[in-house]
C-alpha cells in the first residue's frame, strides 16, 4: 500500500462520511436510507476499508514525521518502521472494530 493512495482513499471516504453527517441533519427519509445502506454489508465493508486506510495513512504519517526530524533512514530502521506501521495499522483497526461492535 503506497501512503498517498490511503490519503486518497481517506478524502473520498471523509467526502462519504460527511455526506452521511448532512443525512443526520436533514433527518427523516433521507437518513433512514442512508443508515440502512450504512450498516449493510457492503456499508460495513467500506466503513471497514476506510478506517484501515484511515489508520495507515495515520500511522504511516507518524512514520514521516520522524523521518523529517532527522531519524529511521537506515535500511533496518526503515524495514523496522515499516513492519511496526503495519503492526500498529492492523491493532488500531481491530481495537476500533472491537470498540464499535460492543457500542
């Protein structure tokens, strides 16, 4: 996964979202529509995919902080970095999953 297509898939997702945020305003129909479509499986599965993109791309920009301060260029560091990027993406994503279904 390349850092700027999550940052893609995480606009278009936030567009969506906010989308969904104007159905909660505007009440009635429109939001019983929209929630319905939210939580069926297809909804889940792109809430799911845009809070994995989301995470990434979270996670891997606390990666390029530290590479603009100065540090993590080496070959193992970045390897290292990479692999705890990944680590964190898929913990963050599950203690999120886990906190949703138990709400």
């Amino acid at each position: 996964m390349r850092h700027w297509r999550t940052g893609i898939a995480v606009s278009v997702g936030s567009v969506l979202l906010l989308g969904w945020l104007v159905t909660v305003a505007a009440g009635g129909e429109l939001f019983t529509t929209t929630h319905a479509f939210l939580i069926s499986p297809i909804g889940l599965v792109l809430l799911f995919g845009w809070s994995v993109a989301f995470l990434y791309h979270l996670c891997n920009g606390v990666r390029h902080l530290a590479w603009d301060a100065g540090y993590g260029f080496e070959i193992g560091s970045a390897a290292r970095s990479g692999y705890a990027v990944l680590a964190a993406t898929v913990l963050l994503t599950a203690m999120t999953w886990l906190y949703v279904s138990l709400i």
